[in-house]
C-alpha cells in the first residue's frame, strides 16, 4: 500500500483540525475543525494545500468545534465526498453548528477565504445529517477504490483492493471514534481524540491493539508527567463544594458543553449520591440540555461507566440566558455548571462570573486545559483582591477559585502505552503543541529506534510505502 499523509490544519497545534491521507489513490478528509481563537485563512482547514489531490471520502472523528467547525466550508468546498461518522456524533453536528454560527457572528471573519462562510447559515443546519453515513462502532465499511486504471470489462485499477474502513470507541465523548484503515494486508489508525482510562460516565477507549503499520496520534497531554486521577479530583472538587456551601455560597464550574459538562454532572450527581456534599439545587444550559439528550439517546448502545445510565434522571434547573442575572443561585448555596469552558468573552459562564468574582464568599472551579488567550486563563492566574485585566477590561476577584483537571484526553503514559502495544512503523504526532510533541517523539525514539517518528508540519507531504 502506498499512502500520502498532508496536514491541512493542527500541526503543531490543538487548530483547525484536518488530515488528509491519500491511500492507493483513494483520497480521504479526516475532519475539519476551526480554529479555537484564529480568523483568518488559519483558522479553516486550508484545502488549497491539496492541489489536484482528490477527496473521495470524509470522515469525522467526533463533534468537539476543533475538528467539525469548518464543516460548512468542506461541505461546500467537496460537494462530492462521500461524508461518514458514528451515528451521535451526527445527531451532534446540527448542535454544535448552531453554536458555531453564534460564534461567527460576534467575531470579525473578513480574513477568512472569500465566501468561506457561505454555509454557515440556519437553513443549512438540517441538511447537515442528511448527507452524513451513521455508523456504529466496530462495523467495518468498503471504500470502492476510484483509481483510474481502466483495466477492460471490469473497469477497475488490475492492483486494486477494497479499503475497509473502521470505527472504533475512542472513550473521549460521546460517539468519538479512532479510524482504522485498512487494505492489502496493512494498517492505518486515526486516534482522533482517545481516553484510554473511564472518565465518570464514559469507560475509556476500546481501539485495537495489534500491530499497526501506520499510526496517527493525539498528543494533548504529552508533556504532562504528573497526570492527575480522577479519584484525587473528585475528592478535591468535593471538598471545595463543601467549603463554599459551608460559607452559605454558590459554586459555579464554567465547563465546555459537550462531554465536559455531561461528565461534570455526573461526578457531581454521585458526590450528592455517595453523601459526599449536601444535596443542592444544580442549574446548567440550553445547550448541554440538547446534548444530554443525545447522550441518553445512546445509553445503551455507547458503552458507559453505569450501563443505562441516563442524565435525564439527575434533577436540574435549566437556566435561560435572558434571565440568568436573577438566577436563584445568587440567593441560596447552588451548583451552577454552564460553558463556555474557558469563559469566552460574552459566554453564560463570563456573564455569570461577572457577578460571581465580587462576592467573597461563592467560589469559580475552572475544569481543564486554558488557552492563553482567554478569559479564563487570566482568572486561573489572578490573586485575591489584586486587580487584574480579563477580557481587555479590569477587574478584581474577591471570590475564591480552585482549578481541577478531569482531562478528556489519554494521559501521556497511555499514549505511549498504546504506541508499544501496536509497535507502528510509522508514527505521526498531531494534536499537540511542540513541548507535547518533541517530548513523547523523544521517549518514543529512545525506546524503538526503528520506529518512524513524524512531527507533521502544515501542507508538507509524507509518502510512505507500506
Ligand atoms: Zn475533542
Ligand atoms: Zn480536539
């Protein structure tokens, strides 16, 4: 098999997600994410790297926006490609577009390629589903090869071969798959974004471990020596909640809406359960309403922690946007877990933060990785009452504030536990910023110095045979 591997974006970084891998002539997409802060030409997939190279199919690893928010511009740009996820992950795409649409219209998108936006508009968002194949985990499909070989009557390539293509359970939210290519005896995996170890509601990755010609991989947390347990933070996060309601406060855990709340959620639901903190009055979003519902949609069929399991059956308020600054959590100690995750300027969870940071006795817990850029971040760095500057403007905190970390992604010994199981040939780093990269390229060349090891720049091309 030869293979030709492109990034068309998240080299080098956690951006606008997109692979291309061409096998044997068949040319595949693997997701289209936007950029989590840039608009410009980088902050889409940049398709025009590809050439003449075609593009047969498209695969979606999962619905987080790094890796589905410029599937607009794709839709639009390869009208012909036979588009394909796990069935969640397209019960998700209408969801998280509608927030991606929302986004669009509160930043400055003229640096973007002239008539990129062209799908991103409501009418567009039911067609989405329509043209998308849901498949379930662990269902091998063929990729008819459309080489252009004409060898007589069968008007097929003389040396073709089906590809199979593969999803598998990746453990990072709901209906997020690794892909596996397969064809002529050799194989190609796709990690996507993977969690080997269960979260609270999700068990963790089922992706083959055998021998892999050709791996690419994630690397979010390959830098991080000291990974923190789930266990130690839910006891933390249980001991905080204890101390601000034991102050007469409210607790508010600015969370992503997809996965991180549904997860926060339930570590929260089994504390109240467990008689770990009082039984208290918890309000979240919209939104995380709308995807909870999926969630429990495939209660059944995505394996989870507690079989069956449905969020529905937590007890919640549901908080408007509109009147969210007369929430009864300003009145009586109350959870309040609401995205964005990174309190994005105008987001529930800045809004709300707002308020929060001048009463002393509430508390904000900040679940998980920050971006430099934002609001978020500038808070996790803040001392109490000492000015400091969030979103451009400044601001003191006389709130208290506690970081927790319930990653969503393989810690960085899984990571390399996987690549010595499956022993590839090749190996490409994505994913990841460079300190995460050089770092597991480091251990792993250390440990199989006959492995290929490929920190992917943008738009460069790797052929490989295999
Ligand atoms: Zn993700
Ligand atoms: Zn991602």
């Amino acid at each position: 098999m030869n293979i030709e591997l492109m990034m068309l974006g998240g080299a080098g970084e956690i951006g606008a997600n997109s692979c291309y891998v061409n096998i044997d002539g068949h040319g595949v997409l693997i997701d289209s994410g936007l950029h989590p802060r840039r608009r410009d030409r980088e902050a889409l997939p940049q398709l025009e790297l590809l050439g003449e190279r075609p593009v047969h199919t498209f695969v979606l690893t999962h619905a987080h926006t790094d890796h589905l928010g410029g599937l607009p511009y794709i839709m639009k740009s390869l009208p012909h490609a036979r588009m394909i996820a796990t069935r969640p992950t397209r019960d998700l795409i209408e969801i998280m577009l509608r927030n991606t649409i929302k986004l669009f219209k509160l930043d400055d998108v003229s640096k973007l390629p002239a008539g990129a936006l062209d799908f991103y508009v409501p009418a567009m968002l039911d067609k989405f589903p329509v043209v998308f194949e849901g498949t379930l985990y662990n269902e091998p499909l063929k990729l008819q090869h459309k080489t252009s070989t004409y060898n007589g009557a069968s008007g097929r390539s003389a040396s073709a071969e089906d590809i199979t293509l593969t999803f598998h359970d990746a453990g990072h939210i709901i209906g997020s798959a690794g892909v596996m290519f397969e064809a002529g005896g050799a194989a190609i995996m796709h990690t996507g974004d993977v969690k080997f170890s269960p979260q609270a509601l999700l068990t963790g990755a089922s992706l083959p471990r055998h021998h892999l010609d050709c791996l690419i991989i994630e690397c979010t947390n390959g830098a991080e020596d000291k990974p923190h347990t789930y266990g130690e933070e839910k006891e933390r996060l249980a001991d905080f909640i204890n101390r601000i309601i034991g102050q007469d406060g409210s607790v508010l855990l600015p969370t992503f809406a997809l996965g991180k709340t549904q997860e926060v959620l339930k570590i929260v639901s089994e504390l109240m359960n467990a008689g770990k903190i009082p039984k208290l009055p918890i309000f979240t979003g919209g939104m995380s309403k709308r995807i909870s519902k999926i969630y429990d949609r495939y209660a059944h069929t995505v394996p989870r922690v507690e079989s069956g399991f449905q969020l529905t059956s937590i007890p919640l308020t549901y908080i408007k946007y509109e009147t969210m600054m007369n929430g009864k959590f300003f009145n009586q100690p109350s959870i309040v877990i609401i995205s964005s995750g990174m309190l994005n300027e105008g987001s529930p969870s800045y809004r709300l933060a707002q308020r929060w940071l001048g009463i002393r006795n509430f508390g904000i817990g900040v679940m998980g990785y920050q971006d430099p850029s934002t609001p978020g971040y500038a808070l996790l760095q803040s001392e109490r009452d000492v000015e400091f500057t969030m979103a451009n403007k400044p601001t003191t905190r006389a709130c208290e504030l506690e970081r927790f970390r319930f990653s969503a992604h393989a810690r960085r010994d899984e990571l390399l536990d996987y690549i010595f199981a499956t022993k590839p040939k090749h190996i490409f780093l994505v994913h990841g910023d460079p300190a995460a990269t050089a770092s597991m390229s480091a251990t792993i060349q250390a440990n199989f110095p006959e492995m290929n090891v490929i920190i992917p720049g943008l738009g460069e091309s790797y052929r490989l045979e295999l």
